[in-house]
C-alpha cells in the first residue's frame, strides 16, 4: 500500500485527545496507548474508516476487531449483556477483559469491523488518554493492536511509528504501556469460554465466574472458515528471525530471551541477551516480552532462544504468544 500520510506524533494531553476526537469524526486512523498494547483507532459506526484501517494494518478483512467504549452504559448500547456479562463487566472493567456478546438490534458497529459475525467484541480499557479519547469522540472506537498485521503487538509510540509511519494520521505517545500482552478475551455463550488467554489472568476470571472457563475447540485456531477468534491466526506474533522455545542450551549464532536469575550452557557465546525478568516476575516479563522480541529480531541472530517461562498468572499468555510465535516463520 502507499504509504504518503504525514503520520503526526503527539505526547498525551488536551491538544492530543482534541486532535485524536477531530480525526476520528473525518474517518481517520490514531494510534493511542492502552494499558495492554497500543491500539490503532478507527470510528466503529464508519466502514470505509474501517476499510482502511484493514489496509493499513495488512490485515485480513475476515478477522474482527474489538470495539472500545468508555464504561458499561455505552457498551450495552451495542451488545446484549445477560448476568455473566454484567458480572464480568462490573468485576474488570476498566481493564484487560474482552467480552465476546451478541450484537444489539442497533448496534453501532460497522458489520466490516464484525466480519459479518453476529456477534460483538467489546473492552473498555483501564488508560487514562484511551478512556479520554473515548469520552471525546462519544461513540465506540475498533482498535486492534497498532501494528503491520503478523507483527508483533505494539507497546510504545517507537514501535507504532517503525510499522505504520505514512500509512496513519496520528499517533498519541502516552509512554509504554503497562501490561504489555493483549487483553484476555471470553465468549459469553452458553458457557464462557477463554477466547485468548492475555492481560486478565485466568484465575481471576475463574474467581469472579464460580467456575472454569472452557477452552475453545481445537479447530479454533485455524485459518479458515468462521472460527470462535478469528484472530488467532497461528502465526498472528511473528517476528521475522525463528523463534526456538523452552531452549536448555544455547546453539552458536542464536539470541537469548531469558527469564530468571539463572543461565544455560552457550549462552556466553551469545549474540544477544535480554531477560525479560532476572526476579522470575512474570507481570514484569509481559510488559517486556513484545519490545524485548522487536528489539532480539534486528540483532542478525540465527534463531532467538527463550528460556522456559512458568504458566502462572500472565505466563498463560506469555506463552500463548511465545508459540504463536515459533510457528510464524517456517
Ligand atoms: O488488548 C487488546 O485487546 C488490544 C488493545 C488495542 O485493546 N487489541 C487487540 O485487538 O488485541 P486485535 O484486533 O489484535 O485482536 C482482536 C481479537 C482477535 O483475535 C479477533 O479475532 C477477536 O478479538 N475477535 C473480535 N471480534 C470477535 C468476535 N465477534 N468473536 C470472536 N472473536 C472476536
Ligand atoms: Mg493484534
């Protein structure tokens, strides 16, 4: 796609949020902070803003987005909550829970951004410039991750900046975020389901819900046909250099993604190495991991090697990514 935009950099504040609402209501593209990832911000109730949103990312047009609002009240406009939801809906948000609802008789939200689904991802998100900007503009906001599609998610301006220079309007820089994986998503059905493990650790969800949360199908991950997330394309957190999991020994050539205080054998033969948490914190390993891959994939290392990683709280989806991925790039 042409990429003749002046992409404009603004640092969060009045002037931003007023410039983010102008652009917006003309059908633009911004790119602002939340407390997951960077979203890439659209008008939900305008298809060719979301047309071009698509082009923007190099995104399939088959894969949804995720409407955001700034509380309950506005998202009820556009999906039908029963009790889980609400519960849900009061127990998180704001924050790092995606609900996966039916879609109200009006709702707002372009089939486009839907993909013709009937059904409605929504969030509200728990950042003071997204929720500013969503109370500016009044009507829900799609945002997926502002990143090239297959690429990593976003989790500072910088990187927003080196995928989508030229191809958007503007870009808020409020600092990098402080979760760093995308929001968990649950599909209200029958019973809820763990659509993506993220940012919301299972366990509390559980907590709050009395009860487990299934896991979608297997054929869910697929690249084909209608699956429950779309989005969950196998390659969908691919950087460019091929990622090695659960390594115990690093081979000559390879990067290091670590974790922990402890080392492996080879690993002083490193081309690079970052550790995501020397203290095994595993929230702090989330809101390194996409910045420290950006960072490990322009080293010229053969293979990045990434030390195992516990499956606890937000190590679910650390790992989840992680996967994804190793498999990116065959
Ligand atoms: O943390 C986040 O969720 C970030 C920030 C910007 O809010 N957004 C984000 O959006 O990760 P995106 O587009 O990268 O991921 C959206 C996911 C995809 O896996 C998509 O398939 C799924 O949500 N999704 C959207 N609508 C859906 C629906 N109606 N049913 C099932 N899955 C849906
Ligand atoms: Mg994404």
């Amino acid at each position: 796609m042409k990429s003749d935009l002046k992409t404009r950099i603004w640092p969060a504040g009045e002037a931003a949020v007023a410039a983010a609402d102008g652009c917006l209501a003309e059908g633009g593209l911004i790119a602002f902070p939340t407390e997951t990832v960077y979203g890439l911000g659209a008008d939900a109730a305008n298809a060719a803003a979301i047309a071009r949103l698509y082009r923007a990312k190099g995104r399939p047009a088959f894969n949804p987005l995720i409407a955001h609002v700034a509380d309950l009240a506005a998202a009820r406009r556009i999906a039908r909550f029963d009790t889980t939801a609400i519960r849900l809906a009061e127990a998180f948000w704001p924050g790092p829970l995606t609900l996966v609802l039916p879609k109200s008789e009006n709702c707002a939200v372009a089939d486009l951004a839907t993909a013709g689904l009937d059904t409605v991802a929504i969030r509200v998100p728990a950042h003071p410039v997204a929720l500013a900007i969503l109370r500016a503009f009044g009507g829900p906001v799609v945002a997926p991750s502002a990143n090239l599609s297959g690429h990593v998610s976003p989790t500072t301006a910088a990187h927003v900046h080196s995928d989508l220079a030229g191809r958007i309007d503007l870009i808020v820089d409020g600092g990098p975020v402080a979760v760093g994986v995308e929001s968990s998503i649950v599909g209200c059905f029958d019973s809820p389901i763990l659509l993506r493990p993220g940012g919301l650790p299972r366990g509390e969800i559980e907590r709050v819900l009395g009860r487990a949360l299934l896991a979608p199908p297997e054929d869910a991950d697929q690249d084909s046909g209608q699956p429950l997330a779309p989005g969950m394309l196998a390659s969908h957190y691919a950087p460019r250099t091929q990622v090695r999991l659960n390594a115990d020994r690093i081979e000559p050539g390879e990067a290091v993604l670590a974790f922990g205080p402890g080392t492996l054998p080879g690993m002083e033969c490193a081309v690079a190495i970052m550790n995501l948490s020397p203290r095994s914190n595993v929230d702090e390993a989330a809101a390194n991991l996409f910045g420290y891959l950006r960072a490990l994939d322009v080293k010229g290392a053969r293979a990045i090697a990434v030390m195992p990683i516990p499956h606890h709280g937000l190590g679910e989806a650390i790992n989840d990514r992680l996967r994804r991925a190793a498999v990116g790039r065959e």
